[in-house]
C-alpha cells in the first residue's frame, strides 16, 4: 500500500523524460531510410506478421497500434515497414535498445539527481540547477530565450498558435511570478535544453513533464507528444487533476483505484476531494489515507532516487496458447536460455559496474487441465544468487520444482506453463579499492572474459525459499512468442551501453551543431533529415550506425559511459560507499569466505534486523517444499 513521504519544505523542480517510441527510433537510427515513415517494430513474424511492440507517430496517423499484428497494421496503413526485434537464444535481444537508453541517461545525468525510471524513461531533480540559473542568469534578465523552451505546452496557459510561442516566453520571463513558478520556468528552459542536447548526441526525441514533484511530472510527461515538453504551474494542479480519472494515478491503477471505484464512488481525482483525511484514513489505514488525500491535491514527497543503474536485471518469456510448456524438459530448456541470458548480463554488471546481485527470483505463471477457473497461482521463489550460468540454471530449476510442487503437489503432468522469468535483485555496489570480493565472485583468473568463477572455490550461497511479491521484483522483461507482446518494465545494463557506444557520423554532427545554434528541435529534425539523405547519397548505400558494432567505439564509449556514472556518483553525500544495511542478507555475508566477511563487516554497520536464524548450509536444502 502506498505511504505518504514527508514533503520537502522547499519547492523542487523534477522533471519525467520519456523517448518516443522508442524502439522505433532506435531502429530508424540504425536505418535512416525509415525516418518519417510509417514503422513498427515487431516480434516474430511466424504468426499474423507478427505482434506490434511500438509504432511510430507517422504510422500512429494511420490508426496502426501497439495491440495490432503486422498483418492487421499492413491492412490499415499498407506502407508501414515492419521491423523485427532482434533474435538471441529464441526470445527477443533487448541489449541494442538497453545501450541506446543508456546513452540517453548518461546525459541526462549530467544536470541533478537523475532516476532511471524504466529502458526508457527517467526522473531528473533539477532543483539546484533551476535555483542556479535564477540566480545568475534568471530568464526575465536574459535577452535570448532559449528557443525550444518557448515551445512548451505551460497548463492552463491557453493562446492562439499565432502567439502561442510569445505568450510561453512571457511566462518563462515573468517577473512579477512567484518563486516556485520563476523556478519551474527555469526547469523548463534546462529540460528543454537537455532534450535538445539528448538529440543532438543520440538523435532521440524525447517528451518531458516539468512539476514540482513526480507525480505530477510524469502524468504531464505523455501529454503533447512526440517532442514537446508540458510544465505545470502549481496554480493548475487543482484544475488538471480534477478530471483525471483515479485510475490513471501511479499506484492507483490496481486493487487500491478499484476500491476508490467500487466503495466510494470515486472516479475521478476530483472525486476525492470530497473525502476528509480522517473518513479516509478510515477506510484504508492511517498512512495509505494520508497518502490518497495528499495525492488528491497534487502533494507528494517522493524523492528521485539518486540511480543510473537498474534495480533488478530479469528475463522472461510467456507460452501462450498451444505454446505452453507441459513437461520438465521443456521449462529446462527455456529456464536454461533465460538464465543464460541472465548471468551475462549480472557478470557485464559486476564487471563493469561493480556490482553483484544478491538474489535470485522464479516467477511463472500456470495453469492447470481441466481446471480453467482455478485461482490458485504459481508462486515466486527466491534463493540468494550464485554467480556463474551452471549455478543459476541449476538453482533456478530447483526454485521452478518448489514452486511447482506448491502448485501442483508431486504429479507430474495436467500443469502447463504459460510464462517464465528470472530475475537478479538486491544488487549492491562494491566499494572501489575493494579487490578480494571481486576476486572471490570472479575467480582469479578474472579479466576481460566472461568467465566467472572457478565453481569449486565459489561456495553455496545458503539460500532461502519463500513467496516474493511482484512489486519487489521490478525491471522484469516479458516477451510473448504468440500472439501478442507485452514488457512490463525493462532496464538497462549500462555497461552494454558502453559496450556498444555511437561512433558519432561526421556528415550529421555538423548539422547537429547548427542545430544546437537555433536550439529548436523541430529545426534539428529537418536538417538532420537531409543530413542522413546528404550520407546516403555520398556512400551510396543507407547508412547504419557502425558505432555500435564497432570495438574501437566500444572502447571508447566505456570510457565516456563510466566517467559520467562516477560523476554523477560524486553528487550523493560522501558517496565512496553508500550501502542499505538492509538490502544485505546477513546469512548471505556469513556463508562467505572469512577473507570477505571481514571486509563486508568493516564496510557495514551490524544490522539492528540481522537475522539469527539457520536456515540450513546447502542450497538444496532450501527447495524441500513449503510447510503448509
Ligand atoms: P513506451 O514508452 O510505453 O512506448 P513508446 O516509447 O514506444 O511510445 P511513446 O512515444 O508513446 O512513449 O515503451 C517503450 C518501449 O518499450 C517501446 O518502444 C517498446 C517497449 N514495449 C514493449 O516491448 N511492449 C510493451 O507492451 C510496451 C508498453 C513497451
Ligand atoms: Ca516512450
Ligand atoms: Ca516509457
């Protein structure tokens, strides 16, 4: 249940930057040809052309949506061109378009505390630079506006287009506003100026939402797209929310918003006004009633959390239909591909990131023959995570036969599995100069291979067994082979991002710096147009980004992607090594080596939580099933 945070007394300025559709971008970047056209990216072509995954604005116009199949978008908008999702291991490889976020979070992430919200999307608190540029160069002082920032979409600010650009720019420059809004408008000149920059050096547009907190910048951050940004005054909160149906709310799209409908009669944001915070904290507990009645005015205290990283690292797969797996074997084998997956992507992480994930997670979904409305679920398992793809495969297979076994007792057959993930999550940073816990997780002969660990050195991680609710796990990407496809949330591994940086291609980066002159992106996306056209014509063939396979780009792109995580580790208060005591499982630290314990517990104050509990020395001892 959602709990209200304590507000900050100063006002704040966050931004919510989301990419337009995004994979389609990625791909036009990868194929120039297809900019401006109508294009959709598509997984598996064996069944109706395909499930649409995004769709470009220019298809948009046809009617062609996210819902449809390749076949079904062809019938409404013949022209489209349909792109297939990149293929590894027989499910969809996510990393092309994990990078190209990244690239976007590392600039980002040079201007506040920035948050990767999701594989494409991010928080910006943008408080100190707002309070920086108002006070040296505040833009009712300042001669030159910069352009794409009189472009905005300003809430309640209503103007003919003819003099819509001069009305934005008189309220950037107002001077007799308050200081909250003087700081908003300078938010919206940085966001503005970011999104330029985003585009300049990834060639993405993006669209943004410029509030006084979260909340609110991410409900506005969707509103005029592609390519714009929206501001909202606090004098429009009341009004904008008003109407805003509950459902639409973070948080309230589940259970909690359903509830609102259902026993109160709250449809509507504006509904919930009529409710006192006492009649409120009635009905749902002290802090879930304070946090709706805040929420109902626009309030909220979270905070952007201070990570260019994921939370978690998870692969899935869904087996609708006809596809759903009915044997052992056959969840071996895709557990298998997805655990693969898996651990390349924790080993790129601890490699270049330096971090290790502690636990890992089994969800599936099933269902059982000839029962059709049992309600029963398939429930998620965890154990700590060992490091290496034989290890995680096996331990994962352990965590599918308990969680089967819950489900379905010891028979064998009559389930049929129609999705699997596996996640990677409590992921802690290893403190720089700190080498043994590397060593120990690597093996020694650790370098520039992916090999991990010598599997006799590296012992049984004593693991625990128990239900993890899905709002633990996060970042868990889902690929459906039929019929249709759905991701929840994904995240990036940076460091494939600095695996795979752009090369810059010299004929564009001359447009683009024309570009940057004028500050507008609308001029940036006709000249760079041309720009692709200009490359085109002279190499004779369509250009793609070479960057991205080339070694000397990844090398390079390393370098530039770790410089700007560090720097943007630096912000947070004396962040040599900043660690939750309680995101590390003190039976974890104890079954390690003495060599490392002592290290963890010089880094670690004793946990007042530490628990004393055995809960057994081998993995396998933790898979018996769960006493009922
Ligand atoms: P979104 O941000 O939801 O959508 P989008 O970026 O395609 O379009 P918009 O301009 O409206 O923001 O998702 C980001 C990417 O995540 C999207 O390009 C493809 C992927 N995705 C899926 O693969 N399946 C899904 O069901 C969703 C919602 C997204
Ligand atoms: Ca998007
Ligand atoms: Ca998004």
């Amino acid at each position: 249940m959602p709990v209200a945070r304590p507000e900050p007394q100063e006002p704040r300025v966050i931004a919510h930057l989301d990419l337009d559709c995004f994979y389609v971008q990625v791909e036009q970047r990868r194929n120039p040809a297809l900019r401006g056209q109508p294009t959709a990216v598509v997984q598996y072509n064996d069944w109706k052309g395909g499930g649409l995954i995004a769709v470009s604005y220019e298809a948009r116009k046809f009617g062609v949506k996210r819902s449809m199949r390749g076949d079904e978008a062809k019938h409404v908008c013949p022209g489209i061109n349909l792109v297939q999702v990149p293929v590894s291991r027989d499910k969809a490889d996510l990393n092309v378009y994990r990078s190209a976020g990244s690239e976007v979070v590392a600039i980002l992430s040079t201007k506040g505390k920035c948050e990767r919200a999701s594989i494409d999307e991010v928080y910006l608190d943008l408080t100190d630079a707002a309070k920086e540029m108002l006070s040296e160069s505040p833009p009712e002082s300042s001669e030159f506006i910069f352009e794409e920032a009189t472009k905005s979409n300003i809430l309640d600010l209503t103007s003919d287009a003819s003099d819509r650009e001069e009305n934005v720019k008189a309220w950037l420059c107002r001077a007799d506003a308050d200081y909250q809004d003087k700081l908003l408008a300078c938010g919206a000149i940085i966001v503005a100026q970011l999104r330029v920059k985003v585009l300049e050096e990834t060639q993405f547009t993006c669209s943004a939402g410029i509030a006084h907190n979260k909340m609110l910048a991410k409900l506005v951050s969707g509103m005029h797209k592609p390519a714009q940004q929206t501001v909202v005054p606090s004098s429009s909160v009341q009004d904008f929310l008003a109407s805003l149906p509950v459902k639409k709310m973070k948080q309230l799209g589940g259970k909690l918003g359903s509830s609102l409908q259902d026993d109160l009669g709250v449809e509507t944001v504006g509904d919930l006004l009529g409710f006192t915070e006492e009649k409120l904290q009635e009905y749902y507990g002290v802090n879930t009633g304070t946090w709706l009645w805040k929420t109902a005015r626009g309030i909220s205290g979270e905070e952007v959390e201070d990570r260019l990283l994921p939370k978690s690292h998870g692969c899935g797969k869904t087996f609708p239909g006809p596809k759903a797996l009915k044997t052992n074997t056959a969840v071996k084998s895709w557990l298998d591909k997805l655990c693969e997956e898996l651990s390349e992507r924790i080993q790129s992480d601890l490699n270049c990131n330096k971090r290790v994930a502690q636990t890992l997670t089994l969800h599936a979904r099933a269902s059982k023959e000839n029962e059709c409305n049992s309600v029963k679920k398939f429930p998620s398992k965890s154990c700590p995570l060992r490091y290496g793809t034989g290890k995680i495969q096996e331990d994962a297979m352990k965590l599918f036969e308990s969680g089967l076994h819950d489900f379905w007792g010891y028979r064998n057959t009559g389930w049929s599995i129609t999705s699997l993930s596996v996640t990677a999550s409590k992921i802690f940073d290893i403190p720089s100069g700190t080498n043994s816990i590397l060593r120990y997780i690597k093996g020694p002969s650790s370098g520039a291979s992916s090999t991990i660990v010598d599997p006799s050195s590296t012992p049984d991680l004593t693991p625990f067994v128990g239900n993890v609710t899905q709002t633990d796990i996060a970042h868990v990407h889902e690929e459906q082979c039929q019929p249709s496809s759905s991701i929840k949330e994904d995240c990036d591994n940076s460091s494939l991002a600095k695996q795979c940086g752009a090369t810059e291609e010299k004929g564009v980066s001359k447009k683009l710096s024309k570009a940057q002159e004028s500050g507008s992106i609308l001029k940036f996306l006709s000249q760079s147009q041309s720009a692709f056209h200009e490359k085109r014509n002279f190499d004779g063939l369509i250009c793609s980004n070479q960057g991205h396979e080339s070694s000397s780009g990844a090398s390079e792109a390393g370098q530039h992607g770790k410089t700007n995580i560090n720097t943007a580790g630096d912000h947070s208060a004396g962040n040599t090594w900043m660690l939750n005591v309680e995101d590390i499982d003190p039976d974890v630290v104890g079954e390690l080596p003495l060599e490392i314990q002592r290290e963890i517990q010089g880094w670690i104050r004793p946990s007042k939580h530490a628990s004393t509990k055995k809960r057994g020395s081998t993995i396998s001892s933790y898979f018996s099933p769960s006493r009922r």
